[in-house]
C-alpha cells in the first residue's frame, strides 16, 4: 500500500487539472491507485433511468477520483495549502509518526 499524504476529512486545495484552486474534504482514498475523492472536485453526471413510469429519470452530481499528487493539505493552523513532513511525536505517553505543516511546524495529525 502506498503512503498517503492526506486522510480522510482533510481539507485539501486542488493544484491542477480543470478544479485547480479549489478547495474541499476528502471524503475517500485510495491508496492503491494513489487517488482520492474530494467534496465537490471533479464532478461527474451519472445520468439515472427512471425506473418506473411513477419516477422521473435524474441526475446524480458525483465526486470523481483525482490523482492524491494534485492535491495538497490545508494546514488547520495557518490556513494555507502546505507541505507537510513527518516527525515523532510523544502523545499520551506514546511515540507516534505524526505530520506536520512546513510552513508553521504546527502538528497535523498523527499517521495511521
Ligand atoms: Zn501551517
């Protein structure tokens, strides 16, 4: 499995592609293929049959998957998109990998 950068429930900021500076939460990854779906990034239609004369065919606004390098973390701190790194933590005791904002050095959250 590879390494994520961003988690769920991140706030992320969109670098490239066509919803480039935009930002939203990670609502899935996939670390398999290296994607991650964003609220509101890379809407997809699926268009919905009605599936019976009583129901009106419709469409569904979907986030698609986007590559996990296009976007970057938002630190909750500074409030701007930033790089992270990774460090040890002491936390209740235990030493846990945690990361961290390149930009202020205030901790992000720990890596599971
Ligand atoms: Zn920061």
């Amino acid at each position: 499995m590879n390494k994520m950068h961003v988690k769920v429930d991140d706030n992320v900021y969109v670098l490239r592609g066509k919803d480039a500076g935009k930002s939203g939460k990670v609502m899935a990854v996939f670390p398999k293929t290296g994607q991650v779906v964003v609220e509101g990034v890379n809407i997809v239609i699926k268009h919905q049959k009605a599936k019976s004369h009583l129901e009106q065919g419709g469409r569904i606004e979907q986030a698609g998957k986007i590559s996990a390098s296009n976007v970057m973390l938002v630190c909750p701190n500074c409030k701007k998109p930033s790089k992270t790194g990774s460090r040890f933590e002491e936390i209740d005791g235990e030493t846990k990998k945690v990361r961290f904002c390149k930009a202020c050095g205030s901790t992000i959250s720990s890596i599971k």
